[in-house]
C-alpha cells in the first residue's frame, strides 16, 4: 500500500462546532441573535440532496462553494433573515475554516512518513486548499470533486483518484467516517479504513456511530490507525 | 493576487545535476561506465519533441514518465546500452529525485505566508508528488498536466488552474525561468514572473538567459521574487 485517501468534512476536522462557533461570533458582531445551532444543522442537511441533484443530472455541475451558497440563500429565506452579498459571500465561507479533530494532524504527520496522503473530498479545490492551510493539514496532494466533474460516491471520483495517482486501487486506502464513502471505494478495489466520529453531527447523531461492514481497518482515531498500519506492515 | 503557480523542471529544481549525480551513483554500483552527462543532457533533449507529439496529436495522451521511459529505451538503444527492465523503471525514477536549487526552500516558505502556491508542470501527479516529497517543497496544490489532458504551453492547463483555484488569470501569476511558458501565461491574462537560471542546461548554456519580456517581474532568484512582491504590496 502506497498512499492513503482521506475523507475531510467530518473524518478530519469538526464542520459542525466550527460553523457554530463561527455563526455565534458573528451573532455577537452583528448584535442581534441567530439561531447558530439549527442554521448548521440545517445547512448540513442540504449538502447531500444539493450534490444528488447534480449527480443524477437535474443541476449542471457546480462546485461545493456554489452548492453551500445556493442552500445558503434558501436558509436565508427559511429562518427569515437579510443577508447582503457581503455576508453571503462572508458566512459561505465559514466552510473554509474548519478545526481538526485533536488527534488529526498528529496522525498525519504520524502517517506521512510511510504513505502518500491526499485529500479526497466532495469539496472544491479552492475550498480544499484553504481549510488546509487553516487547519495545517500536511497533504501531498488535494484530489477533490471539481478534478473528476464527480461528486463521490461516483466511482469517477475514486478511480480518478488512483489513476493521478498512478497506483491501481488495491495500493490506495480510503481512510472515512463514513460508511457510504467506504462501500463505494471497496467496490473499486481501494482498501478502506473506517474512523467513528460519533460527534459529528453533534451529541443526537445517529448514523455511522459503527462500522457496518469488516472494512480492512477499524480505528479509533488517525493515531490508532497509524499503529494498526505500523503493527502489520 | 491570490496565487503563484511554478513550473518546476529547472525553475525550482535542478534536473540536470541531480540526473548527472544520479547515473554516477549508478555507474560506480555497476562498476563498468556510463556517458553520464551526455546520457542527461540527450534525454533532456527528447523532453519537448515528445511532449509535442501528444500535442499536435501525433500521439495519444501519455503522462511524463511514460515519455520519459520511451526517450530513455531509445537512449538506451543510441548509446549500445543494455537495460534490463528492473534498471529501465529505476532510472526513470531518477526524475523523481531532484535537488531545489539553493534559495527553492526558504523563497517558497517565505512567499507561502502571503500566496497560495502551486506547481504548474509537465510532470504528472504522481512524479511531482515524489519530487516535492524528495525536494521539500511546501506545495498547497499540485496542478500538473495530467489533470488537464494537455502540456504546456497549451491554454488548458493554464486556464484549468485558474478554474481549479478558483481565481481569475489576473490573481494569479506564473513563476518561471522559461520565457515560452511565460509567453502563454500572460497572453491568457496571467501576471508573470522571470527567474533567470543559467545553469539549468549546464555550463553551456544558449537559451533563456534573460528576460525576452517586460514580465510583471524579473528577479534573480525566489528570494528576490518575494522581496519585490513584498515591496510593491
């Protein structure tokens, strides 16, 4: 094995405490009140019926700045709130900024010196590379949704993947919290790593709390996956 | 402006002395001897022509170290060498270890802090990420003529980085010490800067040893480039 794919949003920084963190400091700037915690929920819950409808052909395609953007504005209208084009552009944003998680970057660093490791998020490239530089993420390589014109889990994203790579899929282990993203790459013949993050989507989150298939590796954190790679190379 | 791209081959790298250095190390282990110079400097040399045969569609799409391993078994052939293929695929990983010419390192740490950097090379994913491994170069993006389908000075890539960042050509300026690649950058729009670097191709040398151009700028090297973006902010 050669190189190791990471899922982002979730598997490798808190989307959910940094946009509210982000949202209340914002609050407290502006000095009124909004409702940080439902305008993140809710934001994330558009993320996936937004890349469907580009994945099944119903929007063209459009990169996850303009996705976040879009449901932005329908938020907007939901919660009864004037955002001007300055705050739209300001709050999409937020998505840019994101914490790791506290074992991320030293298992990274930890995972670099025996593997290749690239992103591969359904992010853009540009929002991609600034949550990298935020966070500190030492990537050798950003391979995101706007390289391929494929959202994952469309099997375009994965291969792609491998081929830039130049490596054939049984060399590349996607390491997700996710369990959809997994079943996608171990159909394609990647190798796959599932990490639970069972604060993702905050204390009620009741999906991916497990593995639900034997994925090569299950790992409690980046570090414990480091010791399992280590252990059996 | 929001990012540098750089080429990579000569402007940050020294190809030529690290290949040299390389067929050395190789002609002592096997103990007979090789035409060390003559054998980098001819395949250099095969560099373009190949390249342009994928261009003008002579030949199907094939990324560098495919090119490379071609021009490398003719070399083989001109120069009554026998390579067997363990010894054909380990020298055309020689490309993938290069040195940084003596300021690469501190210029790019230095104008990370300001700019989005990022490689815009002939070479494919999968050889820059060994290069910049190798080398230690602070990339925050790897946009190399594999994503693109194209080499330079084909607009594609230029424009596909672009896109990529997310970033109109004027935010974006090409660092290079080849003034036909800064020719193609600026005609889309792009700002441009010249690093002069007289002894890529050795002590002989005929070719780019100045600026044929106003470029936005001409500096002597990265470190200069930084000083003068620093000056004019």
């Amino acid at each position: 094995m050669r190189a190791i794919l990471f899922d982002v949003f979730g598997t490798l920084v808190d989307w959910r405490s940094s946009l509210i963190e982000q949202f209340q400091a914002l609050e407290r700037e502006l000095g009124g009140t909004l409702p940080c915690v439902e305008l993140t929920d809710r934001w994330r819950q558009q993320y996936k019926p937004a890349m469907d409808r580009v994945r099944n052909g119903q929007a063209p395609w459009q990169h996850l700045d303009q996705l976040h953007r879009q449901s932005l504005e329908a938020l907007a209208g939901e919660f009864g709130l004037a955002l001007d084009e300055a705050l739209l552009q300001r709050i999409t944003g937020f998505w840019h900024r994101l914490r790791p998680w506290p074992d991320t970057l030293a298992g990274m660093h930890a995972l670099k010196a025996d593997y290749w490791l690239a992103a591969l998020s359904n992010g853009n490239t540009a929002l991609m590379l600034d949550v990298a530089r935020h966070a500190g993420l030492p990537w050798d390589m950003l391979l995101c949704a706007d390289l391929f014109g494929h959202y994952k889990p469309d099997p375009q994203v994965y291969l792609g993947a491998c081929r830039l790579l130049d490596l054939p899929p049984q060399e590349v282990m996607l390491c997700a919290a996710h369990n959809y993203d997994l079943k996608a790459a171990r159909a394609l013949g990647l190798k796959t790593a599932f990490i639970a993050r069972p604060l993702e989507y905050g204390p009620g989150q009741s999906q991916d709390l497990a593995a639900e298939q034997d994925w090569d590796l299950i790992a409690s954190d980046l570090l414990d996956l480091h010791r399992q790679l280590a252990a059996s190379a």
